[in-house]
C-alpha cells in the first residue's frame, strides 16, 4: 500500500478501511492467495456462527408446548418458512431432514455476518486507537475489517461447502456409476459413436454448470455486501469534511447524517434479501441434485 503522502486523505482513509487483519500486514493482491490468512473475516465469522448454534440451541431447550414467547414464536415461523422452502424444492423427505436446518442456519448465520454492516465504519478503529491497539501502522489491530461477507474468502469458501453438499447428495441419489454417467452423458444424449462424440461436450458443460453456480453463488454476496461497505465508506467521508461551523460544514454534516441514516435503513433490506438468496439458491441446488437431465 502506498504511504499517506502518496495518496490523497480521502483515498487513503478508503484503502486502509479496505485492509484486513492478516498474517502479512497488507492488502491481498493476488484473488486466490491462500499463504494469507485474514483473521478479522475467520474470527467475525466464527463468532457469528457460534451465535447463531448458540441461540437456536436455547430456544429448543427451552421451547415450551403451552403459549410460547415472542422470540420462540419468531424462530418457530423462520422454521416452518425454511421447511415450507425446502418441501418445495427438494422432493426427498430424508434429504430435507438435513438440508432444512442446515439452511436455517445459513440463513441466521448470513443476516448476523451482514448486519456487521450497520457497525458504524469508524467505531472499531476509535476503539483500537484509544486502547493503542491500532494508533499507529504496525499496532496489533491497526488493519481491521469487521465485514466478513465483504472478504470474498468467506462468500466463496461458503459457495464451495454448497457445491460439496451439491455432489454428496448427487451421488447418495444416483449412485456413485450414475453421478459419473450423467457427467459424460447429459445434457446432450446420444448412442454408440455419437454418445462417445458427445462426451467431452458433456463433460465440459457439466463442470462449467458446476463452476458457475458456485461463483456466481459467491460473488452475489461478496459483491452486494462490499459495495454497502464502500458506500458507507463514502459516507463517512461527509462527516470527516466536518471543519467548523461555516455553512459547507454544516452542510456536509447535515448530508453525512441524513445520507447514513437512509442508507443504513435501506441496508436492512439488503442484508435480509442476501441471506435469503442465498439460502434459497443452496436449496435449489441441493434440490438439482436430485434430478437428472
């Protein structure tokens, strides 16, 4: 990264908002770098999960069969929607037995990491510099990115645990032959010579098809959450042209509230509508998986 006096204030303010807490102390380069660990996205992440095994173990433990509690009501009717869900996507009843919680948890899991959104930008790294965690470049937490979702590491890594789910259940339904088969032989069918012409075609289409959904599964997620962090960003950027009480100040400070306030309640939406699609795209392909071509 360059220093601060290469860089305007505001570009700079942006890049160091944009670096993680890793094993290297700079911003990954290359998409793919798996010698960099960021452990901001891994704890942040974690935490949320823990939350969310952690709440829906409670409420079971304590769900009550007489007049249940407001929040036992909430989590009992994000139940009986996520089971509504996958009763009409995916066909076999064993299959749901699994998928459905799992979905719900995704879902949970997915809005928690997100709502980490609404943080306001600046409140970590105030924190880190008053405690001296974070004044000054090399400080523990100077890099900090409290984001998960944002880190395209965790949208992907969480893509490919649905693509693994994806080929377990294509295997457990059509056997281990009729997974295979169906790679060389769908979409395009065929018999004796031309079956055999087709094959590499197939194959091909069928590993793409794999690949796409898997990416495009990611990065929807990725994508949406880290342009909100780059708006709140921008937005933050109003409040720090904050210079006294002259009336472009004023103005701009009136802007940064306004503009945060409509942005962070539009933000709700955006962080229930992800975590929703992507619960009901790991559903629909859990589903694809029981079918064939």
């Amino acid at each position: 990264m360059a220093a601060a006096s290469d860089v305007s204030p505001q570009s700079y303010y942006i890049q160091h908002h944009l670096v993680h807490l890793n094993n290297v102390g700079e911003k990954q380069s290359a998409i793919a770098d798996f010698s960099i660990i960021n452990y901001d996205s891994l704890v942040w992440s974690l935490l949320m999960g823990l939350i969310v095994v952690f709440v829906l173990w409670r409420v079971a433990s304590r769900a009550t069969a007489g007049v249940p509690g407001r929040f036992q009501m909430m989590i009992e009717s994000l139940v009986d929607m996520v089971q509504s869900e996958a009763k009409s996507i995916i066909p076999s009843e064993a299959t749901r037995r699994y998928v459905a919680p799992l979905a719900l948890t995704i879902f949970l899991w997915v809005i928690l990491m997100n709502a980490l959104d609404l943080v306001p930008v600046d409140l970590l790294p105030w924190i880190w510099k008053v405690t001296g965690l974070g004044a000054e470049h090399g400080d523990p937490l100077y890099h900090h990115r409290i984001l998960p979702t944002a880190d395209l590491n965790i949208p992907m890594g969480m893509s490919l645990g649905v693509l693994i789910l994806t080929i377990y259940y294509g295997i457990k339904i059509k056997g281990g032959g009729g997974f295979v088969k169906e790679l060389f032989t769908a979409p395009f069918h065929g018999h004796g010579f031309v079956g055999v012409l087709l094959m590499p075609f197939n194959i091909l289409l069928n590993l793409m098809e794999y690949a796409a959904k898997t990416v495009s599964l990611g990065m929807r997620l990725f994508g949406n959450m880290f342009a909100g962090e780059l708006l709140f960003m921008l937005i933050a950027l109003l409040g720090g042209a904050w210079l006294g009480a002259d009336g472009a100040s004023i103005g701009l400070g009136i802007g940064h509230v306004l503009a945060g306030s409509v942005w962070a309640i539009f933000h709700i939406l955006i962080v229930l509508l992800q975590a929703y699609i992507f619960m009901m795209l790991s559903l629909v392909y859990v589903g694809l998986a029981h079918e064939g071509h």
